[in-house]
C-alpha cells in the first residue's frame, strides 16, 4: 500500500501513513465527494424532469379494442374537419357565434363572470374570457394525468377552439356590433360589452384587432397541436396493436 501524500510503502490495511501520519480516509473523501455532485447534477435533472414529462405526453399503450380505436378515429376526423372550419372562417361575422361550440364555451363563459365577481369589477369582466379557458385546460390536464392521451388532444382541441371563439369579442371592442347575450349590441348598452371594458381598463383599445388576431392564432396553434398529438397516439395505438398480435 503506497501513501498518497508521501508515497511511503507500507502494510496493507493501514488507517494511516507510518512515516508522515496522514489519515487516508480524509485523503480519499474530498476529491470523491466532487466527483458525486458533478456526475448527479445532470442525471438527475434529465431523468427527473425530462423523462417523466415525456413519458406523460408521448407514451402510448396498444389498443386492443379496434372498435374504441375505429370510434376516436372517426372523432378525430370529424375533428380535423371542424377545426380547418374554424380555422378558415373570418374573425368578424357571426360563425362562432352560431356554432355548436359557442353553446358549450358560454355557459363556462358566464360562470366565470360568477367565480371572479369577489376579486372586484375588473377581474370579474376578464373572468368570462378566463372561466372558457381554464375549463377545457382542467379537462386537459385531467385526462393528461389520467395517461388517456387521447382524451387529453380532444380537450386541448376544444383550449384551441376556446381562443378562437372569444376572438371575434375581442375584435368587436371598439365596432360593438357584434350581438350580445341579451340581444343588445355593445354600442347599444353601455357598460355591457367584457373586451371594450377590458381594454378601455388597460388602455389598449386601439390594439382590438392585434389582440383579437393573437388569440385566434393561438387558438389555431393548439388545434392543429392537438390534432397532430391525436392522430400520433392514435397511429401509435394502432401500430402497437398490431405488433402484438402478430
């Protein structure tokens, strides 16, 4: 056994260096309690952060039941369908108004007015816009931690939808044509109209359009994010199943 400090041969299975004295075990701790936390750092940030995050999102089981795999199938078409429908219609008209998915967003719409009412009149207005966004991200994250991916794309979808259908609101801020609940215009009543009240709060009237556009856009991001997402689990169960039968 060699002294690392003196390099003095002595027997094997000393606590110390008979010449100069030296424990070895003081010796040996420090250069190898560096190595441990530079080595741990980076391990432990890939397979404790990155890792679990993309286990959530992409892994995908196989589907045995083909006629569950034929039914979402068939929804994520009618989806794909819907959401280039959305997509291509013009932000100021009465489309998201009339369609089915504005019947869905409104009742969430106004409970949101409802839930935000005690943080003061500001917060109550913006709670309507808030409460038909944070609904489909609830059912999202829901189904997310539930692993059923492909529930958790079609409650994105409807995230992306959401945005796009509160964008006409928003572009009709400073016009206040659009029709209201109620049947009354914003320039009709004042007071009554959430993104002109919002924006006059803010400051920010003059940017309807813009901010109108950017949700739109957002919205139209998360649909086609969602409809790549869904299709992907989909082909992936698909192929999976087939594998293991085979």
């Amino acid at each position: 056994m060699i002294c690392p400090k003196c390099t003095h041969e002595q027997p094997d299975g000393s606590d110390h260096c008979l010449r100069c004295g030296v424990i070895f075990a003081k010796v040996h701790s420090a250069p190898q309690l560096v190595t441990v936390e530079v080595a741990a750092t980076p391990t432990a940030t890939l397979s404790g952060v990155t890792g679990p995050f993309k286990e959530r999102l992409f892994a995908v089981e196989a589907e045995e039941n083909r006629l569950l795999l034929a039914g979402r199938f068939c929804l994520w078409l009618g989806l794909a369908v819907w959401g280039v429908r959305f997509m291509t219609a013009p932000i100021s008209g009465e489309f998201f108004n009339q369609s089915f998915m504005h019947l869905i967003n409104l009742p969430f719409h106004e409970a949101g007015h409802l839930f935000f009412s005690p943080f003061g009149r500001f917060l109550q207005v913006l709670g309507g816009t808030l409460g038909q966004w944070i609904i489909p991200l609830v059912v999202t994250v829901a189904f997310l931690l539930k692993t059923d991916r492909f529930a958790a794309s079609v409650g994105l979808w409807w995230l992306g939808q959401s945005f796009m259908d509160i964008a006409p609101y928003m572009d009709d801020a400073r016009a206040g044509q659009l029709m209201l609940l109620g049947g009354v215009t914003g320039s009709e009543v004042a007071d009554y109209h959430d993104w002109e009240i919002i924006l006059t709060r803010l400051g920010w009237m003059r940017y309807d359009h813009l901010i109108a556009r950017l949700s739109f856009g957002c919205g139209a991001v998360l649909m086609l994010a969602a409809l790549l997402w869904g299709g992907w689990v989909l082909y992936r169960q698909k192929g999976a199943g087939v594998s293991r039968r085979s």
